[in-house]
C-alpha cells in the first residue's frame, strides 16, 4: 500500500488524488462536529469554503430544513444557526436537518480531497471504524488530509493520523510493507511520543485557541475515541453516511 500524509489542506490543494482513498481529519473540530451531528441523526453534510457560498446554498436547498453551520477564529459565523462545537449537535437539534457547512480549515480540506475516489470523515471519535473500512475496502492507495490549522501544521491532526496508520499497518516497527512518504513517517512517529487525552489536544495551538475564546469543554468530545462506529463520506460535495455503513 502506498501512504501519503499532507499537514495542512494547502499542502493537498492541487495534489493528485484520482484512484485514492482520503481520509480528510480535523479533529479540533470539524470531523469530529461531523461524525457527531450524523451520529445524532443530521442527514447529510454540504462543506462549503465561504460563508457566502454556504448562505447561498442553504437558501437553495431550502430553509425551513437546512440549518447554517460554521466558524470563524473559532466562534459561531455572525446570523448562522450553529457554530462547530461538537456539544451543539445534539439529536433534537439536527436530527432529519441539512447542514451547510463552512469552517475556517475543515471544509477546505473536503474541497482539497474532492478528486479522491472516496473522501472518509476521519477524527479520534470515529478512527477504529474509519480503520476498518480501509481494512476491508479497495482503499487503492491512501492519502490523509490533514487540515491543519490556517495553512500550518497541527499537533492534533497528525496524531490522530498517525494513530490511524499504526492501527492500520500493525505499529511502527517491522516491515509492514507500506510505501510511506516522509509525512507518514512523522505522524506515525507522534504516537510513540504523545498520548491522546482532553490535557494533550489543550497544550496543541489549535486546543489552546479554544480554550482562549471559552470552548475548552469541546476537547473531551474531540478526545473521545472511538465514541462512534460510523464514516462519513463524500460524494459529490455530500457528506453522509452511506446505506452500506448503517
């Protein structure tokens, strides 16, 4: 199998992904918020990387079950439903709803992996099922996104790819006959050095913006592993949770 990581949805803009499986991660919060809204019953996931663009969108798909969704510097956009808090998606709020979403560096890192024959929502909450799938599917070759945070690298993203490639490929040591990049390599270095809880993803740049503008309580959600058997996938700009998965 041939491994390629990117740290940052700049670093995969423009990069070749016909044939590949993506698993696209922003855990601080993007696809974690995602597996959580389609976990409580949302129906399906519209990225979008404006704010414009995603007010135009809800309105044409209609209002009355659309709800607006996204964030800037970490806060809810200004006249939007829900921010990207993870604790917003709740059941009563989503369930059976739409949602358009646009995220300062989630939902450009769907954009980057749109040329992927399959684009996974990955995050801690969900990667032992996002593992399994690349287990048992026709993955091809396997590019991770990570989205990074404003076009640099993330702690937080990197760990949660390397822990999907060392359960993948069965640890870091030995030949487990992987073509890995160097990016690959380092993300899959981060798990003999950092151990996942809400403390670790506080000292990341990304946990520590949070925590800044009040929403630290948002890491013990993104910190959950494993909370969620579930994969998001997009098609044609729609995430969701496809009939075989359910």
């Amino acid at each position: 199998m041939r491994v390629r990581t990117y740290f940052s949805a700049a670093e995969a803009r423009g990069q070749e992904m016909s044939g590949a499986t993506a698993v696209v991660i922003d855990v601080i919060r993007a696809t974690s918020t995602m597996v959580e809204a389609l976990a409580n019953g949302a129906r399906a996931i519209y990225p979008t990387v404006s704010t414009e663009e995603a007010i135009r969108l809800a309105n044409t798909l209609g209002r009355e079950d659309t709800l607006l969704c996204g964030e800037r510097k970490g806060l809810k956009v200004e006249g939007f439903d829900l921010g990207n808090s993870p604790r917003e998606y709740e059941n009563e709020t989503v369930d059976g709803k739409r949602l358009v979403m646009s995220t300062t560096n989630g939902t450009r890192a769907f954009v980057a992996a749109q040329g992927a024959n399959r684009a996974l929502a990955g995050s801690f909450l969900n990667l032992g099922a996002v593992v399994d799938q690349l287990r048992t599917g026709d993955v091809g070759e396997l590019v991770l996104v990570c989205a990074g945070k404003e076009d640099h690298f993330a702690l937080d993203d990197a760990l949660c790819a390397g822990l999907i490639l060392d359960e993948l490929l069965g640890g870091t040591e030995g030949d487990h006959g992987a073509d890995l990049n160097d990016a690959s390599r380092v993300a899959l270095a981060l798990t003999e050095q950092f151990d996942l809880s809400a403390d670790f993803l506080e000292t990341t740049a990304a946990g520590a913006a949070l925590v800044k503008v009040g929403l630290e309580e948002d890491l013990s959600v993104c910190a959950h592993l494993d909370r969620h058997l579930l994969v998001p996938e997009m098609n044609e700009r729609m995430i969701h949770i496809p009939r075989s998965s359910r």
